[in-house]
C-alpha cells in the first residue's frame, strides 16, 4: 500500500503548472503535463517548490510594525558606550557626519515624506482603535449620529463608501488623520489627566495633524480634520489652541479656494463642491463658538465671507449695515444626502452671533454704545429667534440643533453688553422688546424641558452645538448682573437652578461646562 501511495504521489505535482496559474484555471496537476496543457497543446511547466499559505491581515501588520519599531531603534539610538571628552577639549568642526557621528542623533528627512507620515497615521489609527475596544466604522457611526446632524461638512456617501470598498484608508491618502479627528471629537476626556492639553489621545491626534500641516499638501480632508479639531479644543477649554488651529484652516480653505464666490454659483455643482461649501460655513460655524468665550479677542474671520458679496434675503442685515454673503444660498439646489434643515438654521444663527460679536469687540472700550445698532441687531434676533421657540413638528433637541441655542446665546450677549454700558438706564427702553430678564427665563424653562427629554432618552451631548453651554453661561451671569442692579427685585427662583443642572449634566462630556460651572458655583 505505500508503494501505491508514493506511487501516486510522484504522479502529481504539489501545486498547479504555471500555464493555469497565469490563466487562472483548475489543474489537475498531472505529470509531466496536466490534462488541460496536453489538450490545447501548450507547454507545461511546474514550479517543484512547495504552496506557502497567504500571510493574515494580522501576520502582515505585525511584520510592518516590526519593521518600523526597528526604523525607529535605528534612528534614535544615541552613542551611550561612547566616552564623554573632557570639558577643555572642542570638539572638531568638520562636513563629515559620519566622524562627528551626527547620525546617531538627526533625524534622517526621508522619514518626514508625506507618505511615510501617512503610513506611520495609518498604523497608529488602528493600534490605537484596537487598545479602545472600538473598530472604525463604530467611530464614523457615532460621529454621523452626532456632530454631522448639525455640522454636515463632510459627505456621508462619498466618506462610507471610500470605507466600504476600502476597510484600511489609502496611505497615499489624508483620509486617516480626518478618521484620527473623528475619533478623538466623539470620545470622552479621559477623567486620570487634570487637563485635556495632557490627554494621551489628544496629544497623539493634535501632533500627527500639525507633522501634516507643516509638510503635507493642503486638501479637503486636512481642513475638515482640522475643524473638528478646533471643536474638541474648544468644548474641552483650550481655548487657545483652538483659535490657532481654527485660523490654520482659514489659510488652508483660502489657498484651495474654498472662499471664491465664483464657487457658489458654478452651474451642476457636484457633491465634491456642496462639500467644499459646507466645509467653508463650519469654519466659520466653529470660529464664532470660540470667539463667544473671548468676547474682546478679534475674529479669525470677520466682514464679508466670501470675495464678491451677494445680496442678503434678510433685509435686516442691510439695515445694520452689515455687508455679508451667504454661502449656502446655493445649498438648496445642491443634490445631497445631507439635506439638513438644523444646518442652515445653525448657520444663519452663527452668522448673527457673528454681527453681536463683531459688535461687541468694536464697543468694549467705548464709554457709550451706538442704541441704534443695538436696537437694529435685536430686532433681527427677535424675527429669527421667535419662530424657533415653536416648531411642533420638530423634537426640542432638533429645535436646540436648529439654531435656538446659539440664537439665545446671541441675544443675551447682547442684552447683557448693553446693561453693562448702561448702568444708569433703566431696562424700561427694551419695553417694546423682550428684555434681558425675559430671554433668560426662556433660556431657563427651556433647559427645564431639555433636562426632561435626557432624562428619558440618554443623548450624546455631542448631537447638540456647543453655544448652548455659553448660553446657559451667559443667562445665568445675566440673572447675577440683574441681580446686583436691583437688589429687591424678585427674580424667577427656578431659572438658576434649571441652568446649573443642565450645565452639570454637560460637563460629563465637556470641560468647558464644567469651567463655566465652577465659576458660576463660586460666584453663588
């Protein structure tokens, strides 16, 4: 019987001739020539070496980290056998690296090319989602039930299906650090840091962006991941660098073009400019929640939005003399899958807040406010802000992501600036008009209901704009600001603590709601 099966062993060949190979056809891989070779004739040639199996996905990440820890060994390693010289001796100067060993310490350059980036984002991006115990479509997910309901910058169909039809972003691509912004928007601060400027996940995402963009190209991709970084530095309070990175990506979308108005009225716009349009209009979204915590600090972006201005459908901008161009006229003919009506009622309530703002840094040093200007800006906020206290079709938290938090916070800005430069005026000027005490019992009752409604359906913070926690802020420094200039008057006992507690629950997520609570606490 072995004879018989070493006998039939020898007759077959351990893996198909390369003729069927190459053709991608079954071989039965007789000896010396298979069935199929011997009937179209052709030559049949057997590689005698045996099949390996194909490496996993596993096998062949774990070889490419291999090969870049040694990278790394090699280019850091420092001459720790090597003795010191004496402290009278200088070292000699000479163009020779390899004599003065230089090798062992600088950075070789050819690991700073933008692909070679890519690759070591692309890596860490997975080490990093596997230490978690998330994969990367559970990211993009909750970043698509969240922050895109209210900021939809980035194409949800384009974006899934790059993922779809390729599970690992292309190294060649800027995709992963937009996949790193995602990851780091949607995810708790870690509660072992005293401050988010130390987290580990903030520091690995803030860095491998800024290698980016110092040496890589400007792209779409880079700019949304940007955004998104500058809304994570500025609800976890570092204001700071969220002015920065915020003004980096107004150069970025400068330099692509993203500001041409010849862009918002190109006739057949494709997805890819409704894309650049949105990205455009949460730059200048997130510009102005950063600017609300500096109220004096000059705007990263300010004036007309685009280079040739448009005329405005509100005529109460033209009334404040307020020259300015909308860039999502063009939004409603666009053919998308984000057609979101809490995107446009958010960016027409940004660009408001804009106005108060611009308005407020023009004023602050000023011993006497323009009463016309004031007046003119809250008459806008009035027609704009009524309609949203009552829209039956639509949840209170879609209501909150449709323009009324950063409206409400807009107008007690307002309200509270004026009270200030006018101590000695009474509030009876606003009679004609919902006074500051008013707003901030509307901002209090409705922080009731919101309360409510978490209370039933748990939501992430994070699918509500971050002006809300300003105009909780605000309403609640404007009951204190009343407070000292009438002392006898009896205010609405249950505003207050309407706003503290929503402002407590905020502050699980975001550090900046847990700064404004503390000063809020302490001034109590």
């Amino acid at each position: 019987m072995e004879s018989q099966s070493v006998s039939l062993q020898s007759r077959y060949a351990p893996r198909a001739c390369a003729q069927c190979r190459g053709s991608k056809k079954k071989c039965d891989k007789l000896l010396p020539s298979c069935s199929r070779c011997v009937r179209l004739g052709i030559y049949c040639s057997f590689d005698e070496r045996p099949e390996t199996p194909e490496l996993g996905t596993e096998t062949k990440l774990n070889e490419v980290f291999r090969r870049l820890d040694a990278i790394e060994a090699q280019v850091f390693r420092t001459e720790r056998t090597r003795a010191s010289p004496p402290p009278a001796t200088q070292l000699p100067h000479t163009s020779n690296s390899e004599t003065s060993g230089a090798q062992n310490w600088q950075l070789n350059p050819a690991l700073l090319q933008p692909s070679y980036i890519q690759m070591i984002l692309q890596m860490n991006l997975i080490k990093l989602t596997e230490e978690s115990g998330i994969s990367i479509h559970e990211v993009t997910q909750k970043y698509f039930q969240t922050i895109h309901n209210w900021m939809p910058m980035i194409s949800k169909e384009h974006f899934l299906g790059a993922m779809e039809n390729h599970p690992l972003p292309d190294p060649h691509s800027t995709i992963s650090i937009l996949l790193y912004a995602l990851y780091l928007v949607t995810s708790c601060p870690e509660d072992d840091v005293t401050s988010t400027e130390q987290s580990r996940l903030y520091l690995i995402v803030k860095y491998q962006y800024s290698l980016l963009l110092s040496l890589g190209e400007s792209s779409i991709e880079l700019i949304q991941a940007g955004v998104l970084i500058a809304l994570y530095e500025h609800v976890q309070c570092i204001p700071h660098r969220a002015y920065v990175t915020i003004g980096n990506c107004v150069r970025m979308a400068n330099l692509i073009g993203f500001h041409n108005s010849s862009l918002y009225r190109c006739v057949g716009a494709n997805v890819l400019v409704e894309e650049k349009i949105r990205t455009w209009r949460a730059i200048v979204m997130v510009n102005r929640y950063i600017n609300i915590g500096s109220l004096e600090a000059p705007m990263t972006l300010s004036g007309g939005l685009l280079d040739a201005p448009l005329a405005n459908p509100n005529p109460l901008f033209s009334a404040y003399n307020a020259c300015y161009v909308d860039p999502l006229a063009r939004l409603v003919d666009l053919p998308s899958e984000n057609d979101s009506p809490n995107f446009r009622l958010e960016a027409e309530a940004t660009e408001l807040l804009g106005h108060v703002l611009e308005f407020v840094c023009e004023s602050h040093k000023l011993e006497t406010i323009d009463y016309q200007k004031v007046m003119k800006l809250d008459r806008s906020l009035k027609v704009l802000l009524l309609p949203r206290q009552d829209r039956p079709d639509d949840s209170l938290y879609s209501q909150f992501c449709g323009g009324l938090a950063t409206y409400l916070c807009s107008v007690i800005v307002l309200h509270s600036f004026w009270v200030q430069k006018s101590k000695d005026v009474t509030l009876a000027a606003f009679d004609e008009h919902p006074t500051l005490k008013e707003w901030i019992y509307l901002t209090g009752g409705l922080s009731k209901r919101l309360m409510e409604t978490i209370a039933r359906d748990v939501p992430d913070p994070n699918a509500l704009p971050p002006s809300i926690v300003s105009a909780i802020f605000h309403a609640a420094m404007g009951l204190s600001l009343l407070s000292n200039l009438s002392p006898g008057t009896d205010f609405d006992p249950a505003a207050r603590p309407a706003l503290l507690e929503l402002l407590q629950y905020l502050s699980q997520r975001w550090r900046l709601a847990k700064k404004y609570l503390d000063v809020l606490q302490t001034w109590a």
